[in-house]
C-alpha cells in the first residue's frame, strides 16, 4: 500500500498518468480526422493540452484511490474522443482503427519508459526520481492498454467487438453503452476485472515490451 504522499511521489504517478491519458485520446482523434471525421479536431480535442482532456473522476479520483488503496495495476480515463462514425470513409473498418489508436497509443508510450528505464540502469544513473517515474510509466500505460482493451462499450474494446459483430448482436452490444462505464467500474472495484482480465493481460503485454526491449537489453548486458 502506498503511503508516501509527498509532491514527489504524487509527480512521479502524475506525469506519466497525464501523458498517458492525453496521448490517448489525441490518438483516438487523429486517426479519425485521417479516416475523414473532423469533428475532435474541430472542437480542440486533437491536441497534447491536458486540460482537454481530464476527468475529474476518470484522471484524479480513480486513479487516486487505486493507488491509495495498493491496487495492483493501476487505471484511469479521460473525457472520451468525440468520433462521428458515419463520418469515416468506412465506418465498419475505420471504426476499428480509430479504436486501436489509443491503446496503440499507450502500447508505444509503455515501451519508450521501459527504453528509458533500461537506458538509466545501463548508464548506471541512480536517480531515484527518474527510474520510478520510467516504471510508473510502464505500469500506468500497460494498465490503460488493457483496462481500454475490454469488451464492454464506450470502452475501446467495446468499440472494435461491435465492429466486428454482425449487426444484430452490434446493436445489442450498443445498448449497453450508457451503462458500460458502471458496470466496469463495478467489476473493479469488486476485483473482478482485475484477477481474470486486467492481470493476465499485463503480463502477456510486459512480456511483449520485454521481446521488443531485448536487443537494447542485450547491449546493456542486462
């Protein structure tokens, strides 16, 4: 359980948080605006400014409380994307990969900290600071690729299984959507999601950085 909550330990979790969530939705914009729907980047949500993109509850309180009460991974959100469908040159496909941006998104996030982090151990730099904010980086971004990974809509995951269902169980699966956000948060905070989807799913994406990392690993001799 965490209890160190001075500036620095509320920094180190902050700015790889706040990268993380902004990074993703900025993602989630611009590769709807590539695929021919201008509206997040009309109403200003194509940018890295985080004020855009902050949930009160989603980016502090969530995340806050997770890391108060020793969750073993670490979640949040922000003020989801706008993305007009119908917009998409084609909506079924292009759906998808706007979906994919954000987790995309925190897929190479998660993968420049651990590249930093191997880079400070290689170089034998001992500041403190510096490699806990790297794992901070790591974990918070792994934790947002998966949690935006599980199939229940408005997450992304809901996004890319209705995209691939036909249309009958898509619009099934839609009707879930007002009530997709409680029914996860609930599945978490009874631990739910966390034993059968969010800590398998971690450690297959660790294992996956720790493939793409080999290389400089080797370097390193670590």
């Amino acid at each position: 359980m965490i209890t160190d909550y001075s500036i620095q330990a509320v920094a180190i979790n902050a700015i790889p948080l706040i990268f993380a969530i902004t990074i993703h939705e900025a993602a989630h914009g611009y590769v709807a605006r590539q695929f021919g729907d201008n509206t997040a980047y009309m109403l200003g949500r194509v940018t890295l400014n985080p004020a855009k993109h902050i949930d009160p509850v989603g980016t502090i309180l969530i995340p806050l409380v997770l890391l108060i009460t020793g969750s073993p991974f670490l979640v949040g959100y922000a003020k989801p994307v706008p993305v007009n469908f119908g917009r998409l040159r084609n909506p079924r496909i292009d759906s998808i990969w706007v979906a994919l941006a954000g987790p995309g998104s925190n897929f190479i996030q998660a993968l420049i900290w651990a590249v930093l982090l191997i880079c400070l151990m290689g170089f034998g730099v001992e500041e403190k600071f510096l490699i806990s904010m790297s794992q901070a980086g790591i974990s918070w971004n792994i934790g947002l690729l998966v949690f935006n990974l599980f199939p229940l809509p408005p997450l992304d995951g809901g996004r890319i299984l209705s995209s691939l269902l036909p249309a009958r169980q898509s619009i099934a699966l839609g009707k879930l959507e007002p009530w997709g956000f409680f029914i996860v948060l609930a599945l978490v905070f009874t631990g739910i999601i966390g034993s059968l989807w969010m800590e398998p799913l971690m450690a297959f994406f660790k294992w996956i950085l720790y493939l793409f990392t080999i290389p400089l690993q080797m370097i390193f001799g670590a």
